[in-house]
C-alpha cells in the first residue's frame, strides 16, 4: 500500500521560511518524478515544483528562485524548501509521486 505524509506546514509571516517533507512508503522510491502541488481556497490545483526521475527539476514561474525541491532516495523523503513566502502563496500543499500517489496535504499560511 502506497502511502504519501506531508508535513512542515504552518503560519509564517511574509518573507519567512517553511520546509514541507513528504514521507514515501510502499513503493520503489528510485527513478520516479515526486512534485509538490497547491490548491487555494476556490482555485485549481497547480504545479509547484518536480523533481524528475532522471534528476532534473521543474519549477512554476510563481516560484521561481524562492522555492528548491528536493529527493532523498535513501530516506525516501521529498522536500520543498519554501523562502521568501508571499500572502499569495497560502495554499494547501500536496505531495505527488510516481503519477497516481497523492498525499493527504498540508495547510501552509502566509500572514501577517
């Protein structure tokens, strides 16, 4: 049984810094994407960020030289490392591996 687990959300103030984990079990971690996803209030869930299989890495524009995505195979453990947090990144954030594997998300606010 595939199971995906998020943690490291929370409320930071603008400009602060936040570490999202997603613990993988139940399933080969080696050569397969792991992406981090978001969902606002009323909004679609877009792509955050990938980390590809063959090492490489995508990231949203929106994003872009604020957040850094990161594996661990040994751990079996996706990160995102999130700085310079903007109100408009508030957001469900979610953990996707492999294609079909989602997480169960976790709330990340961004407030003052």
């Amino acid at each position: 049984q595939v199971q995906l687990v998020e943690s490291g959300g929370g409320l930071v103030q603008p400009g602060g810094s936040l570490r999202l984990s997603c613990a993988v079990s139940g399933i080969d971690f080696a050569n397969y994407s792991l992406g981090w996803y978001r969902q606002a209030p009323g909004k679609e869930r877009d792509m955050v960020a990938r980390a590809l299989g063959n090492g490489n890495t995508i990231y949203a524009d929106f994003v872009k030289g604020r957040f850094t995505i990161s594996k661990d195979s040994v751990k079996k453990m996706g990160y995102l490392q999130m700085n310079n947090l903007h109100p408009e990144d508030t957001a469900v954030y979610y953990c996707k591996f492999a294609g079909p594997y989602w997480g169960q998300g976790t709330q990340v606010t961004v407030s003052s």
